[in-house]
C-alpha cells in the first residue's frame, strides 16, 4: 500500500453557497470548476481543480466554518492576491511565524479559513 498524492480537499459551505463559492475560488482565486459527477450533482456544492489536485465545497445543513483546519495554496504572488482580496472583501492576516515564508490566512465567503504562502523565490519562473 503506497499513498502517492492528495485528489482533492473539501471545505463546507451553507446550502445556497455555489454561486459565492463559484465568485471566490472561481472567479478570485483562479480555479478551474469542473462539473460533479451527475449522481453526486443533487446534493448541491461545486468543485474546482488547481493543477492536478481538486477543491470540493460540499454542502453542510448545519454548517459551521472551519476557523482552524484549511487547505493552503502556493501562490507567486502573494502580495498581488492578499490586495485583491482585500478590494473584494476578504479578510488578509499575514503570518511571519516561518522565517523566510511569505504568507498569509483569509477566509472564503463562508468563514472557512485558507492559507496563501508565496513560493520562494529560487522556485518562481
């Protein structure tokens, strides 16, 4: 038995989140939506691929945000994000508890928390 990669992470959201979800992390943070499965589609939520690995917002009836857990996404540019999500709204609080490592937490429309943490600049193309 051999793990070889993350498929997706999922974060909740209320019921009647799909069009904010698809506002934020389509529209603002640049991912990809990709259809769910037409079995799974009924239960509401929408999801979103980065590359290779995929982000699902899956519906909670009674949902509370994630204030602690978060998935954290590698950005070049984290100054450029942490300013248009600040225009959009969102919360930007940066971190500078790992020396050498910019990033920061925000949070989605929803409460959930997500960490952005610039790539290094040896890594930037």
């Amino acid at each position: 038995m051999e793990l070889r990669s993350i498929d997706h992470v999922q974060v909740a959201g209320p019921p009647g989140c799909e069009a904010a979800a698809r506002t934020f992390y389509g529209d603002l943070l640049g991912l990809r939506e990709i259809p769910k499965p037409p079995r799974l589609a009924s239960r509401g939520g929408v999801w979103f691929r980065l590359g290779t690995q995929e982000l699902h917002v899956g519906i909670e009836q009674d949902f509370r945000p994630a204030l602690k857990a978060h998935p954290a996404f590698n950005c070049v540019d984290p100054d450029a994000l942490a300013q248009a999500l600040e225009a959009s709204g969102a919360p930007v609080t940066w971190d500078g508890e790992v020396s050498g490592l910019r990033r920061f937490y925000t949070s989605d429309p929803f409460g959930n928390r997500l960490e952005i943490v610039g790539v290094p600049l040896s890594s930037a193309f």
